[in-house]
C-alpha cells in the first residue's frame, strides 16, 4: 500500500514538473515574441490588416522655351475591384460592362479572379468615374489617376513623343527624360479584417505622391508652328513623301523646331493617320504595329541620306582649313570631268566654263568640287570631318539616332573621292550636317544640338541648368569668316538666290541630291542656311523628300527657308537693315499693325482692307482673333505676313 502511494506521488511529481517545465518554455518564448520580436510581429499584422492601393504620381511638365506647356496632365481615374469585398458579382460585372464599354467577359474574368486587388480599367474620365462611384458598388474602388495630356495635339510629335498607361514614355524626350519627369507614388492603406473586407469607419492612412520635375525645352511654340506650316504648304503643293526641317541656334545649338511632317497626334497615337492607301481593318498585329513604328519615326535624327551639294560647305572649309585652294584660284567646267574611267557629270549639262572658286560655289558646280577635294586628299577631308564631327552621333538627347554610313579610308581610290567631294556615295543624318554646318560659321566651335534646356523641382522651386559639351577649335576663325562671306553670296547672287530677303543678310547652300537605287527618278531638295551671315543667331535645313515636278533645292526648298526666316528672324529680334539698293528696288515702306484681338474674321477682313499685308494665317478653329504676330504698334514693312490664333 505504502509502495503504491510513493509510486503515484512519483509520476504526480514527474507530470508536475513536465507541466511547469512546458509553462516556463512557453513563458520564455511568449516573452521572446513579444519583447525582442514585438516589431516584426507588429509589422507583419499590420501587413496583414492593411490593404495597399497606388495614387499616381503627376509626372512633371514639360514647357517650351517661353513657358507654355506642352505637355501636362489630365485627371483621370482607375477603376478596380476587391474580390473579396465584392457582394453582388453579377451586378458589379453588368454596370461596369456598360460603364465602361468593356465586354462582360472581360469584366468578368477580373471580378471573378482570387485576388488582393485588379484592375478593371485606368484612364477612365472623371465624368464616367463619378457615375460608378455613385453606383456605390461593394468591392469597387475609384481612385485618382494622371493622364497625360498634349494641348498642342501634333505638334512636334515625334519629338516630343508620348507616354503608355503606366505613364511612362515611349517615344522622344519623353523617354530621354523619363527618370526626370517621372514622379515617386502614394499609396493608400486600408485597415481589413482577417477575411479582407474593409473595417468600416476606420481610418485610412496616405501616403502621398511626390510629384515629377518639370522640364523647359529650347523649343518655341511659335517657330514649331512657324515651321510646321510652312512644311505643310510645300508638301502639298509638290506632293512630296515628307518634309524633314531643323532649326537651331548655331552658337549652343539650343533647337527652335524640328518638323517631321507630316506629324500624328500626341493625344491619340495608335490611330494610323498618316498612312495612304492603307486598310487598317485588314492589317495584322505586326503590319500594324510596323507602320506605328514608322509613323513615330524621327527622320531628322534616324534616316540617312546623300546630302549633295549642301555638303559642299564641308568641303570648301576643308580646302581652306588646309591651304590648297584660294578664292581667286582658277577652274573650268567643261560640263564633266573625266575620273580614272567615268565621266562625271556636272548639274549644268553646257558646263560653267571658266570659273574662280568663288563662281564654283555660287554655281554648286560639280567639276570644280571634284578637283578640289583631289587637292585636299582623302586622308586631311577625313580629318576634317572628324573634327567637324561626322564620324559620331551628335548626342542630342532623342533616343534613336542614327550614324553615318562613311567608306574605309582604305578604300577611298579616286573616284570615290571625286563623288565624296560633291556629297555622293555616303550617308549622314540631317543633323550631323547641321552640327557641321553651324561650326563652320561659328567661328569653329562644335556643339551639342539639344532640347532639354533646364529641369526644376515643383516642389521647392530648384533650378538645375542643364549644360552639354562644346569642342573648340573644329576649323579656324579665319576659315569660319571666310565661309560665312561664301555662302552669303551663294545666296545673294548664286544658286541660293531663291532664300534672298530683302532686309536680311542671308547665307547657305541648296542641294539635290538622287536618291538610291540610282534612276529611279526620286530625288530630295534641300537647303541650308543662316541669318544673319555676319552674325549666325539661327541655322535651318529643310529637305523635301520625293516631290513632283520640279525637284531643283534652288527651286522649292530656298523659298521655304526664306518663308520661315521672313517670320523668325522678327520673331527673334533680329531688325531688317535695308541697303539704300533694297529700298529702291522693293520699294519699302512700313505701317504700325493695329489692334486684331477680339475681332471676327468678318471684321479682320474689312480692317486689312487699308493696310498693306502680304499673307494672312489664320491658327485655330475660332472665329475669334485670341493672339497676334506683329503685335499691335509694331512697325512693319509692307506685305508683312499676319498670323492670327483664333480663340
């Protein structure tokens, strides 16, 4: 008996300390959770009961040189649905099918999936986000959105370029400066029970979006316009491919304008709008998504081409830069001239004759070029154009640029040299002869063509200027002064004559260049050129791609730089300076611009009655006068162009 109850005293003692060993253990790991593991405990029940949903960065404004957007934001909303707090599917799936304009299988297949959180729908407008938020459908959230928003539609498209769903860029300067425009987003934290549905009246916590920086571009509004315009109205009237036009500041190479027309719509670029011809209805994915590509293709940075005879200001320089030609120097042009076995042809089948190398660049005359560059030699014209930076990319702060196509200098025998020195048989960018083109009249200096010109922090207002690298000592000051003097009289007695304005020193060179394969009777017309010659403030070059009819650069493409000069060069501040010759033979005289503003083009049109305008645009789909250039008390010239936006 005795035994027995020593025997259960034993395992009583035994499961007792058991017992207390276990409560100590738990005692000591209960301790451990909440003492030393209290935060991570605390975060992960928090994770647990919050739900995440985004608020949308406004990404930054871009601006145009003046300050005018160019491109901005919308308000808009993303509609998104809760499966777990969704109470009446069928319901949810059938007014946001409506709403929306979607199909009821694909609403349905997001409202039925097993998630946290999806997306029905984003960039939804305001109007139609505030119709479902009033259905007040359990399960579904309406929260803020930013759209982006091109006020200016198309102009500048494929510069400018445009931004997907998530608000990222796709194309142009909004991709180059994306991590710039883009901002940082909120988000919004909903308190849930252990089911996922939301605890009512609890409150949310937010964090709040930080806006993108806005951007200022060199670009001008005005001058895009300007440009897009004038582009427009020889592209039509030669019913040309295309018309490609840069203009820019030779000194910083700061761009004005870049046109590519035609141009898309920034507000709408999935809708193929420039393709002739075309059925879209009968395209497939990758027809479809082809031609998008090639309609948000940037030509003026993408596309090579023969330059022709623009390129003979590259040329010239060289052979001064190196000494083996002098303005006085004496050539003939017989109309050809024969290399090893082909005879080479120059533009003017009868030949110039005897010409100084003076004429030979006021005539563009192939035969002169051709022995010219056989002075300068294959291996100095190389390192001048290294110098003048044909070898690289310009590195303009566009995506997509395009190199030159350049031969082997081992390969160069004579023939290849005599057609490189009249801009055959090699390719190059708009812009890389541009960039050229501008250190051969600054004075030397290589720049960096660009559009971003400073970024600044909406928040606290800080300013960052963006700088970029200029290279001096391309060609001499001597050579530069020279050029400069050369390529006025191109255009004040040669084949540039077509660009001359009376009031404006003028320099430049035209071209026309066949386009490959040879004989296909497909040509582009270009022209170069600045203002004012003495002192360069802008530099242009327009190239008409495929016009019909006549295709001469003298012929069609001069006139167009010398309509865009005859409104820029006001618009810059750069004053008409008549000779005593000019007033006389163009009879100049000038009158102060009235007041247009508020006025209907029925009343416009009774005003210019007793004034001596020349062309009147009108910019707009108004019947009201919002803006003017001249401004009111300006003193202009007679036949003056007007433009007039309308409101």
């Amino acid at each position: 008996m005795a035994t027995n109850r020593t025997y259960n005293r034993r395992n009583i003692f035994v499961v007792y300390t058991i017992i207390m060993l276990i409560a100590c253990l738990l005692i000591v790991r209960l301790a451990y959770i909440m003492v030393y593991r209290a935060d991570y405990y605390g975060v992960r029940a928090q994770q647990l009961h919050e739900r995440e949903r985004p608020i949308k960065a406004e990404r930054g404004i871009i601006y145009d040189r003046n300050g005018v957007e160019i491109a901005s934001n919308k308000p808009v909303c993303t509609i998104s649905v809760i499966h777990s707090q969704i109470k009446d599917p069928e319901t949810v799936i059938r007014l946001l099918s409506e709403t929306l304009g979607l199909s009821e299988e694909k609403v349905r297949k997001r409202v039925e999936k097993v998630s946290s959180i999806e997306r029905i729908k984003s960039n939804v407008d305001k109007e139609t986000a505030d119709k479902i938020r009033n259905f007040d459908l359990d399960g579904v959230m309406v929260d803020e959105d930013y759209k982006r928003y091109y006020p200016y539609g198309s102009l500048a498209s494929k510069v400018i370029g445009f931004t997907g769903s998530d608000n990222q860029g796709i194309i142009g300067l909004e991709v180059d400066y994306d991590e710039v425009l883009q901002g940082i987003d909120g988000t919004i934290l909903t308190l849930t029970t252990a089911q996922g549905l939301e605890i009512e009246n609890a409150a949310e916590d937010r964090v709040e979006p930080i806006a993108g920086n806005n951007l200022t571009l060199s670009i001008d509004v005005n001058i895009q316009q300007y440009c897009e315009q004038a582009a427009k109205k020889v592209l039509e009237e030669k019913e040309a491919k295309s018309v490609k036009m840069i203009l820019m500041n030779p000194q910083n190479g700061e761009i004005y304008s870049m046109v590519n027309y035609p141009e898309f719509d920034l507000n709408d670029p999935y809708t193929l709008t420039v393709q002739t011809g075309v059925d879209t209805d009968t395209l497939t994915d990758k027809e479809k998504n082809d031609l998008l590509n090639e309609m948000w293709r940037n030509p003026c940075i993408s596309d090579t081409y023969e330059p022709g005879s623009t390129f003979k200001t590259v040329i010239a320089a060289s052979a001064l830069e190196e000494g083996v030609v002098k303005l006085t120097d004496n050539f003939f042009c017989p109309g050809y001239k024969i290399v090893e076995d082909r005879k080479i042809r120059c533009h003017k089948v009868g030949g110039h004759g005897a010409e100084t190398f003076v004429d030979g660049i006021m005539n563009s005359c192939n035969p002169v070029f051709m022995e010219v560059g056989a002075r300068v030699g294959a291996e100095n014209l190389y390192k001048n154009f290294k110098k003048l930076g044909l070898f690289n990319r310009t590195g303009i702060d566009v995506p997509g640029e395009a190199n030159s196509i350049m031969h082997k200098i081992e390969d160069i025998e004579a023939v290849e040299l005599a057609t490189i020195s009249f801009g055959q048989s090699f390719q190059i960018t708009p812009l890389q002869l541009l960039r050229a083109a501008s250190a051969i009249i600054n004075g030397g200096k290589l720049i960096t063509p660009h559009f971003g010109v400073s970024v600044t922090n909406p928040e606290t207002g800080y300013v960052q200027e963006l700088q970029y690298d200029v290279k001096e000592g391309a060609l001499s000051k001597e050579t530069s002064e020279t050029m400069k003097q050369l390529l006025e009289a191109v255009v004040a007695d040669g084949s540039g004559k077509n660009a001359y304005l009376p009031g404006f020193r003028i320099g430049g060179k035209t071209a026309t260049s066949e386009k490959l394969p040879r004989g296909t009777g497909k040509y582009i017309s270009s022209f170069i050129g600045f203002a004012p010659a003495n002192d360069p403030k802008v530099i242009a070059i327009v190239l008409i791609d495929e016009p019909t009819g006549i295709y001469y650069g003298g012929t069609i493409a001069a006139p167009v730089i010398a309509d865009v000069f005859s409104n820029v060069l006001p618009y810059l501040g750069i004053e008409e300076n008549y000779s005593e010759e000019e007033k006389e033979k163009f009879e100049i005289g000038s009158f102060q611009v009235p007041n247009f503003l508020g006025k209907t083009k029925e009343e416009v049109a009774e005003l210019i009655k007793i004034y001596e305008f020349g062309e009147i645009y009108y910019i707009g789909e108004g019947d009201t006068v919002a803006e003017q250039f001249p401004l009111e008390g300006e003193q202009v010239n007679k036949n003056s162009d007007l433009i007039l936006y309308l409101d």
